[in-house]
C-alpha cells in the first residue's frame, strides 16, 4: 500500500546560506583611511583649515558608504559584532559629513561647541560598550577599540572644554588609531589571499 505525506508532515529546510567573501578589511579600511585623514588634522600637522574639505568626500564614500555596506554583509554573515560595528561606523562618518557641511556653519557660534561635543560623547559611549563586546574577537580588533575609545574620549573633551590641546592629542591617538585597523583589515585581506595566518591577530577568548 503507498502512503502519502500531509503538507503538514513535510519538513521545510531553509536554503543554505552563500558563501560571501569576509566584509572586514573593506570595513576597517575604509574606517581607517577616513580616520587618518582627520586625525591629521585634528592633531594640527596640516593647520590649514580650508583643506580639511577633502576629509568629506572620504566620510561620505569610503568611510561612510563602504563601511555602511561591510556592515550589511556582516549581516549576512551573521557577524552581530560586525555587523553593529561597522554599520554604525559607517553611519557616523555619513553624519559626520553631513553635519559639517549641512550643519555646523548655521550653528550659534558661542555655543556649537556644545553640540559638537554631545555629538562625540554619544560615540564616546557606543564604541567603550563596543570595546568590551570586542574582547571575544580578537587582539587587533580589541587595539582598534581601544585606541578609538581614547580618540573620542579626547575629542569630546577638547570640544566640551574648547581645548585646542586635548583636541590635539585626540588627532594623535586617532592616527594611532587608523594604524591599528590599518593593521587589522592587512591582515585579513593578506591571511585571505595566501591562505594561511601571514599576519597575526591572536583570537583573545575561545568562542
């Protein structure tokens, strides 16, 4: 006698996932470019104001819409720490450039230091919580982390206390900061192509 399966007792299997290349080393280095340029600046090594506009078109596409776009295919990866990490980052830096161009001019001029510093003390805290959540990637990711915790710590203060100094030094932690994901997106663009661990970025806790 045959038998017959009910709809309800066939099993549905969802489709296997596509294998996509690691988004990590666009997303660190299109974060890392955009850094670097900025913190020169931030740090006073190019004192001219006026060519501080080239920072804007790499926040808006490199920093901003490439790393926007690693972060959509952590997603896919199912990268949660990715994912947050480099979508948000992407997005700060989109802000950034907007907020520079659309924003900061028309702002009260005694008082837009304020608004500037609410602004990098909001991305003072995310990226501090992002630090601890990095801690279970590894030591590369947890320098960047670090170092950019340090970058905004030190900008939000030099804007809230209109420091020149401290600002400064933000600029030159900053610098330290785009080298680490420098580091950080080498070696995974590097270990990826040979296909073997070329440059080390130490797992810090097993998953």
């Amino acid at each position: 006698m045959a038998t017959t399966t009910s709809p309800r007792q066939e099993q549905v299997v969802d489709p296997p996932l596509l294998a996509v290349a690691d988004p990590a080393p666009l997303g660190l280095a299109g974060f890392a470019m955009t850094t670097f340029v900025l913190s020169v600046f931030n740090a006073a090594i190019i004192k001219d104001p006026k060519l501080q506009a080239v920072v804007l078109p790499l926040a808006l596409f490199y920093g901003g819409i490439g790393q926007f776009a690693a972060g959509m295919w952590e997603f896919k990866n199912r990268n949660t720490f990715g994912a947050l990490a480099f979508s948000s980052f992407g997005a700060f830096w989109l802000a950034y450039a907007a907020y520079v161009k659309f924003v900061a001019g028309s702002l009260p001029t005694t008082d837009a230091y304020k608004a500037t510093g609410l602004f990098l003390l909001c991305w003072t805290i995310f990226t501090a919580y992002m630090l601890v959540a990095s801690l279970r990637v590894s030591v590369a990711v947890v320098a960047v982390f670090l170092t950019l915790t340090i970058t905004f710590l030190l900008l939000t203060i030099g804007a809230l206390d209109q420091s020149t100094g401290i600002t400064k030094a933000g600029g030159y932690v900053g610098i330290v900061t785009a080298a680490a994901a420098w580091y950080a997106s080498f070696a995974g663009v590097l270990n990826a192509t040979w296909k073997r661990v070329v440059l080390p970025v130490i797992p810090l806790l097993p998953r």
